[in-house]
C-alpha cells in the first residue's frame, strides 16, 4: 500500500478522537529535519513507520506537531480523490 512515492500519497488513519487523512511524507530510514516535533536535530524514521504532515503546516496537527512518527500499522487504506 504505501510506495515509494511520498507526497502524492494521502493516507487515512485514526486520531485518538477522529480519523484523519494526512500526505505520507517520509518513510522508514528517511531523515526529517527541521520539524516542530523535534527541533535543532533531525528524526529518523525508524522501521515500521512513517511520517505524515497535513497540508497546512501552520495550522495542522500532524507528525510534525504532534504525533512525529506514526506506526504504518495504524494506517488502513489509501484516498483516490479529494472533494471539497
């Protein structure tokens, strides 16, 4: 389910209130650098995880805010198109 292809994939998975959709922006081995999670030293994404953020840093709760990384087994499917 998920590729290697990040930031084209939108992913569904639960928050401890709702379900939400993020876009996958890591996967596992990636570094992330200069997030709100972990400032001044970069996250590595450890095996079995990833890392989402939503589309509106500013104004998101997402692995950079909140969450940092997630465990791929929380995610349960994969959008194919957004409406508004």
């Amino acid at each position: 389910m998920l590729t290697g292809e990040k930031d084209k994939n939108y992913l569904p998975f639960p928050d401890p209130y709702d379900f939400v959709i993020k876009r996958l922006v890591g996967l596992e081995g990636d570094v992330i650098e200069n997030s709100d999670f972990s400032p001044n030293q970069p996250v590595v994404i450890a095996k079995g995880n990833c890392w989402v953020e939503g589309d509106n840093r500013k104004n998101s709760i997402d692995s950079n805010s909140a969450y940092g990384p997630i465990s791929k087994g929380l995610i349960f499917g994969k959008v194919n198109s957004l409406s508004f």
